[in-house]
C-alpha cells in the first residue's frame, strides 16, 4: 500500500519540476533494530520515479559500513542528500509530518531552484576559520522545525566547513538526553553552542559571530549574545 496519497504525489511531482540539477539521495536502513526504516524506505522509493534528476541509492548501514563511515552515518534510517560532491547535509529519522516538508525542500535547494542565503550569511561562511557541526532536534508535530532545519542544511550545502544533521528526537532518545532536548527545534553547534527555537537567518549569523570569537568553555544560548542587539 503507497504512503503517499494520489494528490500528494501529485504535488511533489509539480514541486520536483522545478529541479534544475541532478540530486544524489543515499538512504541508510538496516532489517533491526530500526522500527521505522521500512516506511522510512518504503516512501523514499515512491518519490524515486517523480523526477529524472532524483538518483536515489539504497544500501543498507551494516553490510555496507564503509560507504556509511565516508558519509559520517552510524545510525538508521539515515539519508545523505548532496549534488554528488559531498556528504554534508543528512536527515536522521524516517521524514514525516514537517520534517517530510524539510527534506523536500532540500532537495528542491539541492537541485538549484531553492531559495538563497543572504549576503551577510555566505560572507560569514567565506570567512569561517572552524568547522561548524550543526545538530537540528526536531519532531515531525513541529511547524517550527523546517525553519531551523533548512537554514542548518542550506549553511552546510554551501560552506564545506559545515556540516548540517536533522535528527528527529524521539526516534533517537540518546542524542536527545545527551543534548538535553526538552523542547524543538533545538539546534546544538559544536555539542556547545545551542539555541531553542527556529532564530531567524540574520540572527543565526549574528550569536555565531559572536559566540565564535567569545570560544567559551561551557555549553551556551546563542540568544546570550543576542541580548545587547
């Protein structure tokens, strides 16, 4: 039985005619201990036949480890999405509700249609001087969610000193105690930096600028500084 409906499909087919560049999508399941890698699998196969430029893989994390370590995958369902040149950008957690709506529009950004950062944000990027490890925590009940994890995804698709991950927290609980997720988004940069809430761009850019020169030891809102502004 198809998981998307005959009029979803039909909108993702009108959203994906607007890809202009090819999309590698590399899928992670595994047969146990993953009780959502089936649908997880199962939808991403429906999506396969909508677009020419959509080249999905499908492998499996334990039989094919060495492909998933040069990937940075330890975990399924995992899906990498990139233009075949990197493996920066990955959603970990079947892709539902909004996080469903996250993922397609990173494939939308991917294929060159999406929208662009701003100026101030690739300046930043320009002249990072660290690598930045982005940890999106999300739920798929969340509609704030998508804002935080596609300014993560679009920062990591342009800089290759950033790396963006989606995770969805209750399908991972260990991230989830380990970052101390008790709300979504929450969006953890370093494992010390962290911000609750979807920051809009600018505001993103200005705490990273800042929290980046300040290098505390200690785990950080990035709103601190944002409170003078």
């Amino acid at each position: 039985m198809a998981l998307l409906s005959s009029e979803d499909t039909k909108q993702v087919n009108k959203l994906f005619e607007a890809l202009e560049t090819d999309v590698n999508v590399r899928v992670y399941t595994q047969k146990l201990n993953c009780p959502t890698c089936s649908d997880t699998e199962m939808i991403l196969r429906e999506l396969d036949p909508l677009s020419d430029k959509l080249n999905f893989t499908f492998l499996n994390l334990q039989t094919e480890s060495d492909q998933a370590l040069k990937d940075g995958v330890d975990r399924a369902p995992a899906i990498v999405i990139s233009d075949g040149t990197h493996s920066r950008v990955k959603f970990f957690g079947a892709p539902s509700g909004y996080e469903f709506s996250s993922f397609l529009t990173c494939i939308v950004d991917t294929g060159g249609s999406g929208e662009p950062l701003t100026e101030d944000t690739t300046d930043f990027l320009d002249g990072l001087e660290t690598d930045l490890n982005m940890q999106v925590f999300v739920t798929p009940t969340c509609p704030h969610c998508p804002g935080a994890a596609v300014l993560a995804n679009r920062m990591a698709s342009y800089s290759d000193k950033v790396n963006s991950a989606v995770i969805e927290a209750n399908e991972f609980p260990e991230l989830s105690n380990r970052f101390r997720v008790q709300g979504v988004p929450r969006t953890v940069i370093n494992e010390k930096f962290f911000s609750e809430g979807a920051l809009p761009e600018s505001m993103m850019i200005q705490a990273l600028q800042k929290a980046l020169k300040d290098d505390p030891t200690d785990e950080t809102n990035l709103m601190d500084y944002l409170q003078d502004n």
